[in-house]
C-alpha cells in the first residue's frame, strides 16, 4: 500500500475478505483497529478475488502479532480430519 498512512503497517496477508473479517473481530475484541485493503470478496457467488492486507496502527503491532501467533497455534492444534464438514453437496 504505497500511501499508507506512516502510523499503519500491515500485520499480515490473508486469501480473501471473509477471512480477512473474521479475524477482525478477534482483534477488535482486544481493542485493536484493523483496517484491510484489497480483496474484493464474491464469496456469495464462490469467488475471492484477491489477497487481503490486515493492516494495524504501529501502536497496536506487537500485541497484534502476539495474538495472531496465539490465533495460529489454536488453529494448527485442531485435527481436520476428525471434523464433520456434513456432505459434500452436488
């Protein structure tokens, strides 16, 4: 993001918005500001369209780093192939 604001750097890169989203809330329950640029989610039609910046204020990086290091570790913990996803639909 080439004008980007001095106060803000990128935290990290996700695959779409919708991901992009909810991880957001997982911030803002900590009281950090998210704001993403990229993407263009079509996800009501089966398309992301793009990779996604989580972008913080500077003030605000080592803690959201920190939790998004927690947030990683809870999610490579889980054992997909003991999860019902239900059926796969025609």
């Amino acid at each position: 993001m080439s004008d980007q604001q001095p106060d803000l750097v990128t935290l990290t890169n996700v695959a779409n918005e919708s991901e992009a989203k909810s991880l957001i809330g997982l911030f803002e329950e900590e009281g950090i500001s998210v704001f993403i640029n990229g993407g263009d989610d079509l996800s009501l039609f089966g398309e992301d369209l793009g990779d996604v910046q989580l972008i913080v204020k500077k003030v605000d990086y080592e803690k959201a780093v920190k939790l998004l290091e927690e947030i990683e570790a809870e999610n490579s913990e889980i054992d997909w192939s003991q999860v019902d996803v239900g059926e796969p639909e025609d």
